[in-house]
C-alpha cells in the first residue's frame, strides 16, 4: 500500500500592523487606499492577520464599527488623542482619534485652497508615534511582529522605534514607497515638535539638506523597502528616476525590491459590477456596447462607433496630461474620441475644458473624482490612456485589463510591467493586451494613438487582445504571497539577530 502523506504543518499565524493615512472603502484619494484595503484580505489566507492604524479622519471616524477605547493619550502632538479599536466589515482596524489633528473637511492633506495643511509634519509623525508604541507591546490586544508602514506618511515609524525604542521589542519593519515624489519634507523648526532625540537631527538620521525628510528616515532605518512593482524599484535607484534618494536606495541594496500591486478582484468584476449600465464577461464582450452608450450619454457626445478612450487620472504633469493637452486636436483628428474624468493641476483642467469646447462631439471632460463613474468608464470605453512620465505601479491599467478596456501606456515603472505591447509578434500570438510608447513626447503619444485607432479597425485583433488582457492575473494572489513570504523572512532574522 502506497504510505500516507502527512499533511504540511499549519503555517504559523503572523501579526502584522499596517499604517496608512488612507483606506479603501473608509477614505481614498489615490491608490494607496486601494492597496490598504485590498491586501488584508489577500492576506488572510495565508495566515496572516493585518489590523491598519489610520488617521482619525471625519470619514474614517464615521464608517468605524464595534468602537472600542484602548488608550487615552492627554498630550498627544498638541492635544488630547485616543486610540480605538474597531471594523468595517472584514478590516479589522485601529484608528487614531485626535481631533485637533483630524477632524477636519475635505481633503486629508491639503486645506481648501490646496495648500498642504500647514501642521502635516506633526499629524503624520503623530501617526507614527501611535504606530511606534502599538509594536512596543504596549496594547496587548494586538502586538505585531511587524509593522507595514506605506508612504511617507508612516516613515517615522522605523525612525521611532529606533530612537525611542531602547530597552524595547522591536517588531521587524517594511516601508513600501508607494511614489516617490511625495517625501514628506518639512523645515527644521519643527523638529521640537517631533519628541525625538537631539542626535536623530544628522545625515545618518532625519536631517536632509538641512530640513527634515520623512521618507528619508523611513529609508535608512527600516528593515526592508519595496515598491509597488519590479520596473519602479529599478528606476529610483538611478539618478533619473531616484529624485535625490537613489543613493540612498543603492546603499540599502537587496533590502529594496519591488512587488506589483494587484487589484480587489471582487470589486472590480465586470460580470457583476453595479455600476455598468450592462454586466458582462470575456465571452460576452458584444454587452459592452450598452456601456458605451451610457458613457456617451452621461458626457453628452453623440453614439458613434469610434474608438472611445478615457483617461481616469489626478491632471499632473507626472501623468503627462499636458502631452494630451498640447494634442488633443491631433488626437481627436486621428479618428479617435476621449473622455476625461480627473482633478489636479487648474491651468491643465482649463487646457482640457477649451479642447472640449473646441470639439463637443469628440471629446468631453467631467473635472473631479466620481467612483461608479471611474467604473462605468472602464465597462464602456474602448481603451484607456496612461501617458505618465512615471508611474510606481498604476492601477488604471489593471482595471482597464480586467474590464476589456484596452490600456494605452507610457512604458514606465508598473505600467511597463503588466501590459503586454501590441507589437507584430504578440499580436500574431495572441498574448498583446494593450499598447506601449517609449516615446514620452508629443510625438510619441501620437503615435502611440495612431497606432491604437488603426488596431480598433481590426475587430478581430481588438477582440483578442480585450481577452487576452481579461485573463491577465491582476488579482492580489501572487503579490500577497510575495508579501507574506517577505513579512515572514523579516521576521525570521529579527528572531534570529
């Protein structure tokens, strides 16, 4: 008789704390808050237990559940905070209520005239402090082996448990930059606002050209660094890409490593999203066209059988919008027709409103953020436009996968890393799920949608790759395992230091 296997030992369960100052279904602005929300729960099959520390802001105070008070905390960065414990729905969440801090309208980081607030370096290192003292042990409810700090927004994190933390147990840590652009910089006259050691203000430190950086800090002192996909983590350890941080990436070596998001495949499901005006699936792809029609109808431009392409984007140079807005009459002379749902930069909202003006039947502009609105667009246009001049990962694009909606991309950082160009050869394979341009220019990116009109024209081709880009593996399985095998070496050396 053949001998029976033993089944494989349960995998030892892990605590981890992650920190964020945004969270997805609670509060969003980018997809950082995907990310938080999404991963947990990515995570829990393999036996880890996330529970995320957030900023008490308005939105967050308002969806919590099963409130509970850990800690009262009198003094706390300027005034009296407490620390809760609570859900929403599967997250399971610890969440930072300091009112004057927080409790504010609107955006969590800027006030209403765009303007960072001005106490941000004493809300975020508040933030961090909490962080610091739940990996302490000091709230025995949940003590975690590692903390998942994300952005500059939690950098301090390391930084802390380093300076403040003698005597202590120090869970492992992990940064993930999420974009490298923001890195949270803020002038010396607030280090005494920081609670931290006279020695943390020095180059092997917090200082920075004589200021004080956040991400910086979170750099050198955690144990591990990644980025949010394999392309990004290469890019900003050159000097093109590393934005005055890409020695600092180079000297921290084979602690930096890049790990490409995925999407909630729950939420984004084409077959059963509540927002398209039609479900739909790979094989059931001539139902899009319900979803075109109301794309048309809600940016009011006339049914018509041209390509459609959207752009679901923040309207920054960094997402190249001004190459749009410096083409828009080649672009929608090219055949093709576009829609753009986004907020940012107000002289390239104005330059995208006056090309809608000049072409009302081709090209239509919604300035602001709409969620269902961002899903409808993916289930009925026929492509999606990513012109970035960097982009860490992007989650556009993913979407755009999943939904049959064709993404046009600049090739950088994650972009790069999961779409498939359409040249000769994947195209006569099959595999080609969207396009890439190199090219980051005005010419480039005409190109780029010259190319994208003349296979739209090809139905047969289109098809393929809308199918091929649908079974693509978006989802978080295979990062959250990369994670989760990551959280696991670092804190086996941890224990083994």
């Amino acid at each position: 008789m053949p001998s029976k296997r033993k089944p494989p030992p349960p995998m030892t369960p892990l605590r981890v704390l992650g920190v964020a100052s945004e969270m997805y279904p609670l509060l969003k602005t980018g997809g950082l808050a995907d990310v938080a929300g999404a991963l947990p729960g990515a995570l829990a099959p393999l036996g880890v237990q996330v529970c995320t520390l957030l900023p008490g802001h308005p939105a967050v105070m308002a969806a919590l559940q099963q409130v509970q008070e850990l800690a009262q905390w009198p003094a706390w960065f300027g005034g009296p905070a407490r620390l809760l414990a609570g859900r929403h729905g599967a997250l399971e969440l610890r969440v930072l209520d300091a009112p004057h801090l927080y409790a504010r309208p609107g955006n969590p980081y800027l006030d209403a005239s765009g303007r960072d607030w001005p106490d941000n370096a004493e809300r975020y290192a508040a933030l961090a402090f909490a962080a610091a003292r739940i990996g302490w042990g000091e709230l025995p409810a949940f003590v975690p082996e590692l903390i998942h700090a994300h952005d500059w927004q939690a950098a301090l994190v390391p930084a802390y448990l380093h300076y403040l933390g003698a005597g202590r147990r120090r869970p492992a840590t992990l940064l993930t930059l999420h974009n490298l652009a923001f890195q949270g910089q803020f002038k010396a006259d607030i280090w005494s606002r920081l609670g931290l050691p006279a020695e943390a203000f020095a180059m092997q430190g917090l200082e920075y050209h004589g200021d004080i950086g956040y991400l910086k800090a979170g750099i050198h002192f955690a144990d591990a660094i990644t980025t949010v996909s394999p392309t990004y983590a290469r890019e900003i350890r050159t000097l093109a890409g590393g934005m005055g941080l890409d020695s600092m990436l180079r000297w921290r070596g084979d602690a930096v490593s890049g790990i490409v998001n995925g999407i909630d495949t729950e939420v984004w499901n084409p077959a059963t999203d509540n927002h398209l005006t039609q479900t739909y699936d790979a094989e059931h792809l001539d139902a899009r066209q319900a979803n075109k029609r109301a794309v048309e109808q809600r940016f009011g431009l006339p049914a018509d059988d041209a390509p459609l392409i959207c752009m679901i984007s923040r309207l920054t140079a960094q997402k190249g919008i001004d190459l749009v807005a410096g083409t828009l009459d080649a672009v929608v002379g090219s055949g093709a027709r576009l829609v753009v749902l986004g907020t940012g930069d107000p002289s390239l909202e104005d330059a995208l409103r006056d090309g809608a003006r000049r072409h009302p039947e081709r090209m239509s502009v919604h300035i602001g953020y709409d969620e269902g609105l961002s899903h409808l667009l993916q289930g009925g246009c026929d492509a999606i436009l990513v012109p970035s001049r960097f982009e860490p990962c992007g989650l556009t694009q993913l979407y755009g996968l999943r939904y049959g909606c064709v993404p046009v991309v600049a090739r950088v950082g994650g972009l790069a890393d999961t779409v498939i160009d359409a040249n000769d050869a994947a195209v006569k394979a099959g595999v080609a799920t969207g396009l890439q341009f190199a090219d980051i220019t005005a010419e480039g990116l005409l190109e780029v949608v010259r190319k994208t009109v003349q296979l739209y024209r090809q139905p047969a081709v289109w098809r393929r790759m809308q199918q091929a880009g649908m079974r693509a593996d978006v989802g978080w399985q295979t990062s959250a395992a990369d994670y989760a095998a990551l959280y696991r070496r670092l804190v086996g050396a941890k224990e083994t230091a």
